[in-house]
C-alpha cells in the first residue's frame, strides 16, 4: 500500500497563517486522542508555521529586567523559586 505525501508550502501572509494553525490544532488533537499517527506532514506544518511566525516577528522579546530573566531560567531548569534560591 503506498501512503500518499502532502508537501507543506510556505506560509506568506497572517491568513495562510490561521489556516495552518487550525488545522495544524486539529491534526494534533487526534494525534493526542490516538485517533491519528504523527506524520512527516504534522511536523512540516509545524516548522513552516515556526519559521512564518519567526521571520513576521511572531515572537516575544527577551526578558529585560532580572526577575524576567530569572523566571526564564527556572522555566528552563523546570525549578520552583524555592529550588532556584539554593
């Protein structure tokens, strides 16, 4: 049985980018309920949003001040206040 390959394109506007995001959220889902296996084609939906969001300034600035800075690095490590202080 040969499996049939869907090709991702490029993402080029905020509209293509929704779509892709919806269905990328529904690809998902079934994945999560076993109802659907991951595929390469989940996971090229998910690099050509990455990249999209990326290159259209999608994402958040660093922290700027030390308690932002701080929180990052507990998110990282996965610490607690309590566990970051020792």
């Amino acid at each position: 049985m040969s499996q049939i390959v869907r090709s991702v394109r490029p993402i080029t506007t905020d509209e293509e980018l929704n779509q892709a995001i919806a269905e990328f959220y529904a690809l998902a889902s079934a994945v999560e309920q076993g109802t659907a296996e991951p595929d390469a084609y989940v996971l090229a939906l998910r690099d050509a949003i990455d990249r999209y969001e990326v290159a259209a300034g999608h994402e958040p600035n660093p922290p700027s001040t030390v308690a932002g800075l701080l929180e990052v690095e507990m998110f990282k490590r996965r610490l607690r206040q309590r566990a970051m202080a020792r």
